[in-house]
C-alpha cells in the first residue's frame, strides 16, 4: 500500500496542535533572553571603552535577568552561556 503523495509528490505533513499560551510564553521568553545575550555580547565584543570589570558585571546582571525569567534553570545557563561568555571574556581581554 502506498502514501498519498499528493500533486506535488510530497507526502504531506501530519496536522500539529496549536501551541498551548503557556508554550507561546515560552518561546516568547526564549527569544527576548536570546536577544538579550547577543546584545551583551555585542557590547562586550565592540565597545573599546568597556573595562574587564564593567563587563564582568553586565555578564551577572544578565545572568541574573535569564534566571529571573527561568528560575531554577541555572544548569542550563551554566551549559549554555556562560562558556559563551567566558570564551568571549579570554578573546577581548586576552585571559588565559
């Protein structure tokens, strides 16, 4: 027995459930801490003016701001972030 494959031949899509609110809420917060890193990044990375401990501090306040918006997810930032940042950190202010 054969799919349906349609006029196009492809086999079309199985229907997927709406999102739940609480899941666009979600993907919503995912965006904005995304966003919200790349900017830190981006300054740390560009701005010649910043000092090591200006950036260091800007580093925990957006740590801070992610778990706020993800308590109980530090494992994750841990993961995620912070070897970003720490890679970051050794390639603008040359630490070894």
């Amino acid at each position: 027995m054969q799919k349906d494959m349609g006029a196009t031949g492809v086999t079309p899509d199985p229907v997927k459930p709406l999102p739940t609110p609480e899941a666009l809420e979600e993907q919503r917060l995912i965006r904005r801490m995304q966003m919200m890193m790349n900017m830190v990044m981006q300054v740390i990375a560009q701005d010649s003016t910043l000092t090591i401990d200006d950036a260091s501090q800007m580093i925990a306040d957006a740590r801070s701001a992610a778990l706020a918006m993800f308590p109980g997810k530090e494992l994750a930032y841990d993961l995620i972030w912070k070897p970003r940042f720490q890679r970051l950190m050794r390639e603008r202010f040359l630490i070894m």
